[in-house]
C-alpha cells in the first residue's frame, strides 16, 4: 500500500499552476490531440471561474478592511460628542 501524502497549497498557488499549465498547452503541439482536448476543455473554463473566485475573495477581503478603518474613524468622532 502506497502512503497517502497530505499536502497542502494556496489556493492563488494552484490558481497560478492551473493558468501557466494552459498556456504551456496552448502553446505546443499538444492542442491538436483529442484526449488532451477533452481534459483541457473542461479545465479552462472551471480555472477562470477559480480566478473569478479568488479576485471576488480578494476584494471583499480588501473592503472589509476599508470598512473597519471608516468605522474607527467613526467612532472615534462620536467619542469627541
């Protein structure tokens, strides 16, 4: 029996190796092969909506913070009232 590794990868890591993939098969022969068609025909659609995804977090995350630091400036006007 082969041991089961646990690996663990960022999530913009695997979004990273997902997009350089695709644009190392679509830069080779390997395009023209039918298997290879069916595999990276459903990979790229599901990898720009991983990226979507990823942007999506990341700009909430951004605003979140954006919030919190308007909020402090908030309270800290009803404190001087």
């Amino acid at each position: 029996m082969i041991p089961l590794l646990m690996v663990t990868s960022r999530v913009t890591e695997v979004d990273g190796t997902t997009t350089q993939v695709i644009k190392g098969y679509d830069a080779t022969t390997l395009n023209t092969d039918p298997n290879m068609e069916l595999i990276f025909g459903e990979l790229k659609p599901l990898s720009s909506l991983f990226s979507a995804a990823i942007k999506r977090m990341k700009d909430k995350s951004e605003a979140k913070a954006f919030d919190e630091i308007r909020d402090r400036k908030l309270d800290g006007v009803y404190y001087l009232c």
